[in-house]
C-alpha cells in the first residue's frame, strides 16, 4: 500500500468565523450584542416598526415612506388568500404531520401561484412579499385543518400580525395580542448567516428558484438545534414545573452531556438583543389576568445555567432569542409544535432579502456558486485507489 497522502489540515469545522460573502442585509455584532437590519438597530425597529415595515426594508432594501407603506402593505393583505387547490394539497397530510413537513412541503405549490413570474429584480421582490404573506395564511388553515375546525378566511382589514393570529385561532379578539406579536416577527425577519439563511443563499447561488431557496431554509429551520429549540425550550419549562426543581434538572442535564435549551449562541458573546426584548413582551402577556407565568422561571434556570456552567468551565452563558420566546408563544395561543413554524413567518423576509442579494449579486464579488472543500480522512491505497476484492472475499 503506497504512503497515504497528507493534506493541509487547515479547515473550520462548522464554518464558525469564517466570512465567505458580503451582506448588506444584516449585521450582528457577537461581543457588543448588537442585531442591525440595514443599518437600523433591532431595538428600535421592534419598538417603532410594524413588520410590514420591516418586510418592505428587508426586501426592498429601505424602510417605506407612507406611500411605499401603504403599497406594500396592500400587497400583503392582498396575496393572503391561497387558491382551493393549495388548500385542498394541505387538506391532504395526516393530521399528525409535524408542521415544519408540513410547511416545507406547501412552499412548492405556492411557487406556481405565485405572479408575476419574471426573473427581474422587481418580480422576485414582489412575489417574495407575497410568499411571505402566503405562508402565515397556510399555516393558519393547517392549524385549523389538523384540529377539525373550519378554515378562517383572511381579514385584509388586519394588519399582518393581527390577521394571523385571528385566523389561528379563529378569535378576532386575538388581535388584541397583535402588537406583541408583530414584535416577534420583527425580531424574528432576520439573523445573517445562520443555518436556514445560508441554506437558502447556498441553493440560490445554483439559480434554482426564489421558492426552491425557502423551501431548503425552511428544512434547515426544522432542526431542534435551529429553530427547533423554541419548542424544546417549552417543553423544558414544563417538565421542570416550579423553581424548586430548577438547579437539580440544571445539573442533571449538565452532568449528562446536554444542553440547557435556549441558553448560549454561536455569535453571541453576551445577552442576545432579541432575548431582552421577548423577556420584556413576555411580562406584559404575564401582566393579563389568567396568563400562565414562565419569565420567573425561565430566569431561574437561566441563573442555575449561569452558576453552573461558570463553576465547570469557567465560562460565561447567556439566553437566545429562543429562551424567552417560548412564554410569548404560549401566551399569544400557539400551539408548541408551531412555535418553529411562527419563527418562519418571521424569517421569511430575510431569507427572501438574502436570495435577492444572492441572485443578483448584491454587495459582493464572488463565484456563481457555493463549492466549499471536504478534507477526505477515509483509506487510501495509492493513485489508483484500493484493489476491489470480489464480493466473496469481502
């Protein structure tokens, strides 16, 4: 056998730290706990911007005057109505489907609804916004469907959060938890290069189709270590019951090998914007008489992550978006197995903004295509690889 070839190790698992495009989408600054879409910080969006702002500021490239507010506003209110063939296509999954399937699958038929069906700029931006309103009214009726109740129509009266909730939970007075969650949808709109976005940007530079990109992000999403951790994080919040079962399930897991779901980031190296943001919406659901209360406890395991992780490893561990937003979700009536989806909604415009960069190459110079090295650590038995022993010698 010749002498296996040495390659340079030179690689990062994960790609963590490695810059390999230009955006000017987003921004997140890990060691300062910043979250800026195109230039604006996340605070001030979620306090001062509904989503449809927001949606027009991703996917156009700026924030709207009233006109462009009102247009695109219009054009979200007007696309929410899915044809009957899309809905008799959702009518067809067992009830027992998971949602994330289930929303991935529905992108598809979308795309041949979708107009106008130019590859311009401006078509893929238009049909992006109406995407994005489409997918909040599949999930809806999914909803709907699954639990044997009749599909609630849109409302265009309704702005995008409100209509939404209404036609989850087949509740006008939902509406009145709309602000809140139009919050979360902002906060939500877009994170730069995380797993789904990248997925989408990856199978954009192919130039597959604006729908075919959402759909791959949309599976990436559905991974409990993306957006999956939401609902683990509820799940987490229910199985421990009250704080005074906090530090033994904290060390427990710890001493298993596991995570403390919604604790800790990839980037961020402090308190996560978005997460001080959804604690402060969570109270304010808390603050309605009837509210379950999860913020108290959540900060206990929150503290007990904290001690322990410091006393282990040394290190410091903060919340992510996912640590708070599971108490919002709940409170606003969504059901835990939704909570990915509903993140969806809301990355929806960013993943969208970044197919349009990626397509039309936006804010970089780069190859046509994603084409990353693998290092091969498999056998090797010289130029002309491994002798091929008959099948019954192997």
């Amino acid at each position: 056998m010749d002498e296996q070839v040495c390659y340079p190790r030179v690689k990062n698992i994960g790609l963590r730290g490695v810059t390999v495009a230009d955006t000017q989408v987003s921004m997140v600054n890990g060691e300062k706990g910043e979250l800026i879409y195109r230039g604006f910080q996340i605070g001030d969006l979620a306090k001062y911007c509904t989503f449809e702002e927001v949606v027009h500021l991703l996917v156009m490239g700026r924030l709207p005057n009233e006109t462009e507010l009102a247009e695109v506003t219009e054009l979200m209110a007007g696309s929410r109505s899915v044809p009957a063939n899309v809905l008799a296509a959702l009518s067809c999954h067992e009830k027992d489907a998971n949602p994330m399937d289930v929303l991935q699958s529905m992108v598809p038929y979308l795309a041949s609804q979708s107009r106008p069906k130019g590859d311009d700029k401006d078509s893929i931006r238009a049909r992006s916004v109406q995407l994005v309103s489409q997918l909040a009214t599949v999930m809806a009726a999914w909803q709907r469907i699954r639990s044997g109740e009749e599909i609630v129509a849109p409302d265009p009266s309704l702005g995008h959060a409100a209509n939404f909730l209404a036609m989850l939970t087949g509740e006008p007075s939902a509406s009145e938890y709309a602000k809140v969650f139009d919050a979360c949808l902002v906060l939500h709109a877009d994170h730069t290069f995380n797993a789904s976005t990248f997925a989408a940007r990856e199978i954009s530079s192919t130039r597959a189709s604006l729908h075919a990109s959402v759909a791959g992000a949309v599976g990436a999403l559905s991974g409990e270590l993306h957006g999956g951790a939401n609902a683990r994080v509820m799940a987490m919040l229910e199985e421990i019951g009250d704080e005074s079962g906090v530090d033994s399930y904290v060390k427990a897991k710890l001493d298993e090998g596991d995570k403390i779901m919604g604790m800790g980031h990839a980037v961020y190296k402090t308190m996560d914007p978005r997460a001080t943001i959804l604690k402060e919406l969570a109270l304010d659901l808390e603050a309605k008489p009837g509210s379950p209360h999860y913020v108290a406890l959540a900060e206990k395991v929150m503290e007990a992550t904290q001690r322990e992780m410091k006393a282990r490893k040394g290190m410091d561990i903060y919340p992510n978006v996912d640590f708070f937003s599971a108490g919002v979700y709940h409170n606003l009536g969504i059901p835990t197995d939704f909570f990915t989806p509903v993140f969806a909604l809301g990355r929806a415009p960013g993943w969208c903004a970044h197919i349009i960069e990626e397509t039309f190459g936006e804010a970089q110079e780069k190859p046509a295509i994603y084409r990353p090295k693998a290092q091969y650590i498999g056998d090797y038995c010289g130029p002309t690889g491994c002798v091929l022993p008959p099948r019954d010698e192997r």
